[in-house]
C-alpha cells in the first residue's frame, strides 16, 4: 500500500489522525490512514468493545456515514498541509444511497474506509464516493460536502 503522502514524502501512515480533522478526542473515530492518492484516501478502523457509539452487537451501521466523513476531512487535511495551510472545518451536506445491508460492524471487524472525489471545483462543495469494507460486507455511499474558505465568514452569514 502507498505510504507517501500527496507531496510524495513518505509517512502518510504514520500522521496521527488528529493532524488531519478538525475534531478531538473521543469523536476522532478512525484509527490511521492507509494511503492516500491525489483525489482520495483510504483509512481504516478497527472495531473495539470501547469504540465510541459501541453497543454489544458492535457499532451501529449508521456510525459509517461519520467514517466516511472523517475520512473526507483526513484528505482534505492531507491536502491542506501539502499546501502549507491550516485544517479547515467541513459540513456533511447529505448523502445519497447509504444502504448498509447490516445493523452493526461486528466487534474485532477492521473496516477500510475509501473515499474518491468525483466533482473537482473552487466552489467548496464536492462530492465523493465513498465505500466501507469490511468482512464480508461492503458499503457504498456518495457524500456531499461543503468546505467554506473562510469558517468565520461564513458562520457569521449563516448564524443558526
């Protein structure tokens, strides 16, 4: 698997995720990044009886669509670093065909979280595909997200 990052240095495995989102602990859910590619990122996560939102059954399903974000954010950090900026805050905007096929990721299962940008503009608004494999499982879904230039900015033109 690639171990270089976007700039081709190597280590990409080796960041903590922590460097890469804009989230702390506990609601950093993926343990490490795998690889990561020009337009993508593969990340993975290993399920734990102590993972955060962990039942006894193993992780709700629904949790994937927070992989799947998280990974997005992972690449973007990725991609912010490379271009010597700080990491931004992204918003979720929706997703399209979350079918999971299961209630839970069964506890012990290492899940690969795979996430590749199909739309590429300025706008801040992109949509990836994204996938959750796992054993015997795999989970495909389109997430769209928005990363605004300026946060600041825009929560003051957005207020809730």
């Amino acid at each position: 698997m690639e171990n270089t990052d976007l700039t081709g240095n190597p280590g990409i495995r080796d960041l903590p995720i922590r460097d890469l989102i804009p989230h702390d602990h506990p609601m950093i859910l993926l343990d490490r990044i795998e690889s990561c590619r020009e337009h993508g990122l593969t990340a993975s996560v290993v399920i734990r009886a102590d993972s955060l939102f962990a039942e006894p059954q193993g992780v709700p399903a629904w949790v994937g669509l927070e992989y799947m974000g998280q990974a997005i954010a992972a690449h973007a950090g990725v991609c912010a670093r490379r271009d010597g900026q700080p990491v931004r805050i992204g918003f979720l905007v929706s997703s399209r065909r979350y079918e999971p096929g299961c209630s839970h990721f069964p506890p012990g299962a290492t899940l690969t979280v795979a996430v590749d940008a199909v739309t590429h503009n300025n706008t801040g608004l992109q949509v990836f595909e994204c996938t959750i494999s796992g054993p015997g499982f795999t989970v495909t879904s389109n997430l769209n997200v928005y990363m605004p230039d300026n946060i600041e900015e825009y929560m003051q033109e957005h207020p809730q």
